[in-house]
C-alpha cells in the first residue's frame, strides 16, 4: 500500500458540481499501480495525524505540486515564488517526518524532493530558469546519476526524464546526499544513506514511461 499525497484546490469542476476537491493527476496512482503497488490517496490533514497515517502504509510518496513557502526555511518570498499552500506543507512535512522516523520507505517527487530537503534543514532555490520552458508543458533534459547511490542502483545510465518545475535544492539538508545532476549543475535527485531508503527526484516519473524508480519503491515497501 503506498500513499500519495494530494492537492487541495479550492474549486474544481465535474459534471454540474464546482466544489473544493482534494485530487491528484491520475498519472500518480496509475504509475503505482504499473509498478505493482496499491495507491491510497492522502489529503491534507491535521499534522498530528501523520504518524497513525504511516504507520497504514508501507510506503510513501510526496507528490509534486506548488512551491513551498519560503518561510519552511527561513527565506523571504521572491517574485516569482508562487502562492503559498500552508495546509500541504505542514501535513507534508509532518508526513516526511513519520516516514523517517518509522523507517517507512519514501520517495519525493518536484516538490516532493524540495519538502525532504527542507524538511532536513536545507534550503531552495526560489527561481531557476530554463526546467520549465513553457508554461503548462512538460519538458525533458537528461539527469546523471552519481555512482555507488541508490539511485544509480535504479537507474544506472544517463536518461532523459520529464520535467517541469522552476525552483530547486540549494543548500542540502541534514544527511542528504546528490545521487543525480542535470547538464547545467542542477541537483536532480537527493537521497539518504543505507539503512534508510529515502529518495528524491525533481523530474516527473508520473508523466514518463520508466517506471524503474517507483517500482524500486514498491519493492522496498514489500520487505
């Protein structure tokens, strides 16, 4: 069972109905379910919570979504940071947190990676230009993996992954380590050391066809 988080939007549309909706782009669940996993949906909740809500699953993923609030980690708003989404970061956060402490596999994915590495003390990028280039558009670059990581264990060649997002890791946070790098220097995907199985990936795997990471998650969430 692994659950993902969700978005909280304060109006989307079906059929005659325009309601505040907890949701999430079908491509999440769908690439759980291809790598043999059950997805669980999980909205926004009281942070409190998080711990009894890991503690049902066997492994978690943090979905992508908007920027987080730059006061997580003690920097003032950039123009171009987008509005803040305070229900998600804290029961993200708290999510993170549970996970870590119960040793319950996980991966961060966009803003997913961004959250675990503030959640470890580290810090963002506010705006990076050219990971995003066209509005509402998925684009592809090629990531490097870094030798001996988890992630070249999963993946072991250079590939070309989706990707849209426009901020990025700057400082690392506590115990994290690079395990893959854009053309132009950009960290493109964190992890921590063995025992933990912990990864974060700033590319999009939900929008591509290689379902190596997620299924790499699956299969650590089944020991």
């Amino acid at each position: 069972m692994i659950g993902v988080s969700t978005y909280l939007e304060s109006g989307a549309r079906w059929g005659v109905w325009e309601l505040e909706a907890a949701l999430l782009p079908v491509g999440y669940p769908r690439l759980v379910q291809r790598a043999g996993g059950l997805a669980a949906m999980l909205p926004p909740d009281a942070p409190q919570r998080a711990a009894e809500a890991v503690a049902r699953l066997d492994g978690l993923v943090i979905a992508g979504g908007p920027d987080v609030e730059p006061v997580r980690y003690g920097a003032e708003r950039e123009p171009r940071t987008g509005p803040p989404a305070p229900e998600r970061d804290a029961w993200e956060l708290a999510l993170i947190d549970a996970a870590l402490a119960a040793g319950v596999p996980l991966l961060g994915i966009c803003r997913g990676m961004q959250l675990l590495n503030v959640a470890l003390g580290g810090t963002l990028v506010q705006h990076l230009e050219g990971h995003a280039e066209v509005v509402g558009v998925f684009g592809g670059h090629p990531v490097k993996p870094v030798p001996g990581t988890l992630y070249a264990g999963i993946v072991p060649e250079e590939a070309s992954v989706p990707t849209y997002h426009h901020q990025a890791v700057d400082r690392l946070g506590e115990g994290l380590v690079p395990s893959a790098y854009a053309a132009d220097g950009t960290v493109e995907a964190v992890e921590l050391p063995a025992p933990a199985w912990a990864l974060g990936v700033q590319w999009h795997p939900e929008m591509g066809d290689d379902v190596r990471v997620m299924r790499a998650l699956v299969e650590a969430a089944s020991r």
